[in-house]
C-alpha cells in the first residue's frame, strides 16, 4: 500500500480514538458536576 495513505489512516485513526475517550470522560464529569452544583446551591440541572 502507498505510505502516504497509509499515514493518512493512522492520523484519522488517532484522531477518532483520542475524540471517543475524550467524550468517554467528558461527559460523565459534567454530570457529576451538574449533580453536585444541584446538591450544594439548588441549582436546576438544565441551567
């Protein structure tokens, strides 16, 4: 196979692997933190 194409693979593969772990602990943590906010100050959750 051609290298360059084969860099260009590696690259989106990178990049999709470093996105999908990045919302893997994103999105639990503004949970947590919208949970907690509604704990403390009362706060609604969709605010």
């Amino acid at each position: 196979m051609n290298v360059g194409i084969l860099l260009i693979a590696l690259i989106g593969g990178i990049a999709g692997i470093l996105s999908t772990f990045y919302l893997l602990v994103a999105i639990p943590v503004v949970i947590i933190q919208k949970i907690i906010r509604k704990i403390r100050f009362g706060t609604p959750i969709m605010k």
